[in-house]
C-alpha cells in the first residue's frame, strides 16, 4: 500500500504466565463512539516468511483486536468492558486489507473515575506466547465511526502536531532570555507561551543548563 508510516513488531520471545504483547493507541474520554457501530480498517501482512494466525489466548475476551472501554481511576469507576472485532486474524505474507466492524457498549449504569484518565483503547494484533518468532508489517490504521470503511485520511503534518501538543509540548527556552520574578527564596515565577491548549493543567521539567 502507498502510505506515510509503517510499523514492524514481534515477538522474540516468551514471556511469563499470560504475558503478552500488543499494538495500543489510547483515545481521550471513555464516552467516545459509546452506543455506536465503529469500524477498523488498516493493512497488514506477516513479515515471517509464513502466514499465521492470531489467537490472543492469555486474554480470550479481548479478541486479537478490538476495542476496551476504561473507566479510570480514583473513586469506585467500572471495570473494563470489551468490545472486540475479531477473536482471531489471519496474516498473509502479501499486504491485505482487513475491515472490522463492531458496537460499542453504551454508559448506562457505568461509573467513571475521577482523575481524568478515562479512554476508549484501540488493541491490535495481540501476540502472547504461542506467537514466539512472529512478525507484523501494519500501516494505514484507521478507527471510524459507522459500518462504512472510507479512504483512509491524511492529516498534515501540522495538524498532527497541533494535536499531540495537547498532550506534551518541549519548548526550547534561553536561560538568559528567561524573565520572571522572584516567589520566594527558592522558587520563581515566569511565563510560557503555549502554541495550544493542552488537554488538562500540565507538569513542567526544566532542564538543567546544558540540556535540551
């Protein structure tokens, strides 16, 4: 497939009990796509030498791939619900196409946590123990709301940017060029410019003089 962006894993070797290993992207706010048909679309291939398939037998409810709504932490939140695409998936050696489509759960009666840490968790291509020594090529990965898989989208690089600042941002600042006050005997105030919002009121590391 013609796309930006490929990603290689596998497994080399085992782990212990019901370890495992698998691809994540975590979506901000549990509420995301809750009581509606979402659909995956992404290409793959087996990167062996070999087609395989993929049980994810550590976690049987999870599926190989699939959705897990996380409520968070702090106060009494639900535990995890599942909502999978597929108990198991195919790889061929030759890049295929793969389009899932399922439900996920509504809200009613779950009870989120309290520390803002909720998401809707997107899980792909499981591997845990009987999968040691395989390999996986995916790229053009896209979650969508609906039953219908469209062209997969290009964002702009800025737009992409714009969106992970929300998360973390690195700000190069001269030391020289730093102006501020003093707040108290070990600790001063100055300001910083953010180029967007950040999604909650973030942490700040300086480092020493020196680093970047």
């Amino acid at each position: 497939p013609n796309g930006r962006g490929l990603i290689q894993y596998g497994l080399n070797s085992a782990g212990s009990g019901t370890d495992f290993v698998r691809l994540e992207q975590r979506i901000e706010n549990v509420k995301t796509a809750a009581g509606q048909h979402v659909t995956l679309s992404f290409w793959a291939r087996s990167a062996t030498g070999s087609a395989f398939t993929l049980n994810h037998t550590a976690v049987p409810a999870s599926g190989a791939l699939g959705l897990m709504q996380y409520f968070g932490t702090g106060g009494s939140p639900s535990g995890i619900v599942y909502a999978p695409f597929a108990s198991s998936i195919t790889l061929s050696t030759e890049w295929t196409k793969y389009t899932y489509t399922t439900f996920v759960p509504d809200l009613s009666g779950k009870t989120i946590g309290t520390n803002g840490n909720d998401h809707l968790r997107l899980y792909v291509c499981n591997m845990d123990n009987d999968d040691v020594g395989k390999t996986i090529q995916i790229t053009q990965l896209q979650l969508e709301i609906g039953k219908v898989a469209t062209p997969f989208e290009h964002r702009s690089y800025g737009e992409e940017l714009a969106l992970c600042q929300r998360y973390y941002q690195a700000i190069p600042v001269k030391y020289e060029s730093i102006m501020g006050q003093a707040y108290s005997t070990t600790a001063a105030r100055f300001p910083v410019q953010l180029p967007v919002e950040m999604r909650a009121s973030p942490s700040i590391t300086i480092p020493p003089p020196g680093q970047t």
